[in-house]
C-alpha cells in the first residue's frame, strides 16, 4: 500500500496481467506430497507457491499447553529465505508470528478440535514464492493438508483477498497491485455456510466497497473449494490405485 | 480459570446478552466511560493515559533521527510497538512479544499507516540520510478488555500531543532536552471499533470477562469521513457476511463519540 506505481495498473478495464477485475489467477492444488507428514499440500496461485504439512494429532510438547477438552491447534507460517525480491532473513518475524495467529483463527472454527482432545496439531506452512495473496494461499493449503491427514473437518477453509486499485475494487491482487494498490481484504471462509473466518484489511475503502469486495470473495471462495475438493479426491484415487497394485 | 468455569461464565453472559444486557449493566452498544490526559511524562515527545472503564493504557511518543529506507528516501519513518507487560493482567507472562501482543500492535500500526495519519513526506531532514523517526509505544497497565481501541485512542493522542526534538544543523545531532513548539505532521484521526460475538450475538468494547469467553470479534478502523482503514477478526470464531456490514455500519456511528476523546 501506500507508493505510486509509475504506469497505470488498470487500461480499458483490463489488469497488467490481462485478467478482468474478477477473474482469479491461474491455480493448481496437489494433496499428498510429503511422505513423512500426516497430510500435506503443494499450490500454487499465479506465482505465489506455497507448501503446507500437517502432523497430528500427536502428544502434546511442551506439555502445559495440552488441552483437556480439544486439541492444542498450532500454525507456523514462514517464508523461506528465497521466496522474496530481497532475501528474507530466516526465523520468525512479528508479520509471520500475526499471520500464523490470523490462519490458526480462520482455520479453527472448521476444525473438529474437540474430537483430540491432549493432542496437537501441528500445521507448517511454507512460502517458497511470494506474489501476493501469501496468507489466503497459506490457507486454502493448510485445509488441503488437514483434510489430507485425515482430521475430521465441518467444512473447507477457502481464501481470497479482494482489493481497490485505481478506485475500483478488484479480486485476488497480484504484486504490484498489492504494491500500489489502495486497499488489500483478505477473507476466508467456510463455502458451505458463507460463514467468515478471516478478515483483515488494510488502506481506505467506503463500506459499499467492502460490501463489493466480499461478494466478490464469497464467489471465488466457492469456485476454489471446489478445486480443493477434487484435490482430496484426486490423491484419494492416487492411494487406491497404489494400493491395488 | 477450569472450563467448567469457563462455560459456566459463558452460559451467564450469553443469557445476559440473549436479553440485550451486559454484566456491568450496559447495552449491547455502550462503551465504557473513557478519560484521556496528554502529556504526563517530561521525557516522552508526547504522551497519554487512557481509560476505558478499568482498562487503562499508557502511550508515549520518542522521536529521533536516523536513515530512511531504500524504498522512501526521503520520507519519515513510523513504528508502533505494544508490550503486553504482566503488570496488566495475570494472563500475560514476561518473554519475548507474544502473538497477542505482535498483533495488537500491528492493528493499531494499520490503522494509522493505512489512514496516512501522519504525513511522513514531511518528517524530512536530508533527503537519502537523514529523517525523523516516530515511535510509538503503547503500554497496558490493567487489561479489563477492548486493548484495541483503547489502545489506538492512546497513540492517537499521544501522538497529537507529541513534540519535535530540537535539531541541531550544526552538529547535526537531536538535541532530546530541548522540546519546538512544532507539533507532527498529523492530518487524520482513526479511531478502531471492536466488536465481540458470543452465541451470536454482536457487541462492542468487550470486558476481559467477555473476551475469555466469545468466539470472535472484528476491529474495524474509520477515518474522519466514515471510511475504513484497518480490520482484523479474531478469535476461532466466525462471522457472517451482514453480521460485518451491520458492524461497519455500526462502526461508522460509534466512531464520530470515539473520536470527540482525541
């Protein structure tokens, strides 16, 4: 937010990157890629990739942070060192340490925690590139990965940012967008309810473009779920065949 | 406290709210009374103590000098940091910056970033080596719940409070111990509304009581003209999508009381 880009980001109703204000990135989603993990997912939108393993439930550590009802739900999300124009210096940073919060909050309400109760999950995200919209992919990943391990979910966790560029509000910004841009709201939700479970935003918007900007959201957020779904489905049948061999 | 306790809490302030009611008999929409007073402490460019019912927040604004970044040569710079010391509530411990903490100074940074409250064009000494550095940080002294709005409140008039240094184009030092009569660049005022929900319903600036308990809560900042500059839902709770219009909208009317304490 903030800076001035140096050519117009949006002509004849047209983005840089020829899509239209409500046309998403292109975007792929694999199940199953780490073999030592419980549940774990590779997607990919436009150029942000993301990777995400889940391990769980398993014991407690330390063990002051078990739970007597449900399970102890902990998201690391990160960046890795390369994923950035400069070099990221590895470690937590005070953005990772919100946005992990903020995922493990719109991840939650989806999650059956109450069925492990003394356990942990354990959910790992890692940004291996970053072009905009990190935490959203982050989430749409992590669901993968939950779904993926097994646990018991109400519902998919899917997420998009809408924005407002040259006054207008436009779905799922890429970087310059999200560089020049004068607003960036990111939500998740469950698609099955229309329930929200994240919102975060930034910049200056009027209340009827926040109305906008979240039909926008709620629409994509149906289209991406559907694509996680088949993504489970697809390393289903992955398992079968192997399993039948 | 034990999760019977816990439910048991919840159960009581959900009936409560179920008839429109809170434990401390406001309604739904009622903020607790606030006091600010500015410019306390003599070493602080600007300072405030803020409080909203029990909850009670001290802000202080240091402002030095040092390089700009890469990407704005020539522009000030603002940092807002929060320390959830465990002198404000027994839930805190002492350690490095919790993720509460990281994101209750991250949201009260948004709103005033994002808003363009302070004009950093304007806190320039040499362009590419020099500018004014703005730091802001916000204190809890006791944490009866709503940190995020009584928080942003305290930058705010902690930094309309504050000061600039003397510089000393000579020496090219800040002279700390001489105070100008030159206020901040400031040309906005945000104000942040959060709301709370517990078994569906909606209600605003919460009590540490109501925020061990509720499922979620949105904070939503608004400038002077109604608009929105920052929001943040917390808590694993969730919203829906006209449950957040009714609170902007909400917002936008609660903002215009908030804003008279700056």
């Amino acid at each position: 937010m903030g800076g001035k880009s140096d050519k117009p980001l949006i002509v004849k109703g047209k983005r840089l990157d020829g899509r239209t204000a409500e046309e998403l990135r292109p975007f792929k989603i694999k199940a199953g890629i780490i073999k030592q993990a419980d549940g774990s997912c590779e997607l990919e939108f436009g150029e942000t990739k993301v990777i995400a393993g889940v391990y769980g439930p398993k014991k407690v550590l330390p063990k002051h942070l078990e739970e007597n009802t449900r399970a102890f739900l902990k998201v690391t999300y990160s960046m890795i060192p390369f994923s950035t124009s400069e070099r990221n210096r590895p470690g937590p940073s005070r953005r990772s340490k919100e946005i992990s919060k903020v995922i493990k909050d719109a991840l939650a309400p989806a999650i059956n925690l109450e069925k492990y109760p003394q356990t942990c999950i354990d959910i790992h995200i890692e940004i291996t590139n970053a072009n905009a919209g990190t935490r959203t992919s982050a989430i749409n990943a992590a669901t993968v990965a939950l779904i993926d391990a097994g646990i018991e979910m109400r519902d998919v966790v899917a997420s998009i940012a809408a924005g407002k560029v040259e006054d207008q509000v436009i779905l799922d910004l890429f970087q310059d967008e999200d560089n020049f841009g004068q607003a960036d709201l990111p939500i998740a939700m469950m698609p099955r309810t229309g329930e929200i479970t994240l919102v975060q935003m930034d910049g200056d918007m009027t209340a009827a473009e926040i109305k906008k900007a979240i039909d926008m959201c709620e629409k994509a957020c149906l289209k991406i779920a559907k694509v996680q779904r088949k993504a489970i489905i697809d390393e289903y049948k992955n398992n079968e065949v192997k399993n039948n061999e | 406290m034990n999760n019977k306790e816990n439910s048991n809490l919840k159960d009581y302030l959900s009936k409560l709210l179920k008839k429109k009611i809170r434990e401390d008999g406001r309604k739904p929409f009622d903020y607790r009374k606030i006091s600010v007073e500015t410019g306390i402490l003599s070493q602080a460019n600007g300072s405030a103590r803020v409080k909203l019912g029990d909850t009670e927040v001290l802000a202080g604004v240091k402002i030095g000098a040092g390089t700009p970044y890469p990407d704005g040569p020539a522009d000030g710079t603002l940092m807002v940091n929060s320390e959830l010391s465990p002198i404000a509530s027994d839930r805190f411990e002492s350690g490095p910056p919790s993720p509460a903490s990281i994101e209750l100074s991250r949201v009260i940074d948004r709103a005033i970033r994002e808003s363009g409250t302070i004009d950093v064009s304007k806190l320039c000494i040499k362009s590419g080596e020099k500018v004014w550095m703005v730091f802001v940080d916000v204190y809890p002294i006791n944490d009866d719940g709503n940190l995020f709005d009584i928080g942003l409140i305290a930058a705010m008039a902690a930094l309309k409070n504050a000061r600039m240094p003397k510089y000393d184009e000579k020496t090219e030092q800040v002279n700390h111990r001489e105070l100008t009569k030159d206020k901040l660049p400031i040309n906005e005022e945000p104000v942040m509304c959060t709301f709370g929900k517990l078994d569906g319903e909606i209600f605003v600036d919460s009590t540490e009581r109501e925020e061990l308990v509720m499922d979620s809560r949105l904070s939503i900042g608004i400038t002077k003209k109604g608009n929105i500059c920052a929001m943040q839902k917390g808590g694993e709770g969730t919203i829906t999508s006209s449950e957040m219009m009714d609170m902007i909208k909400k917002a936008q009317e609660l903002s215009k009381d908030l804003r008279k304490n700056l």
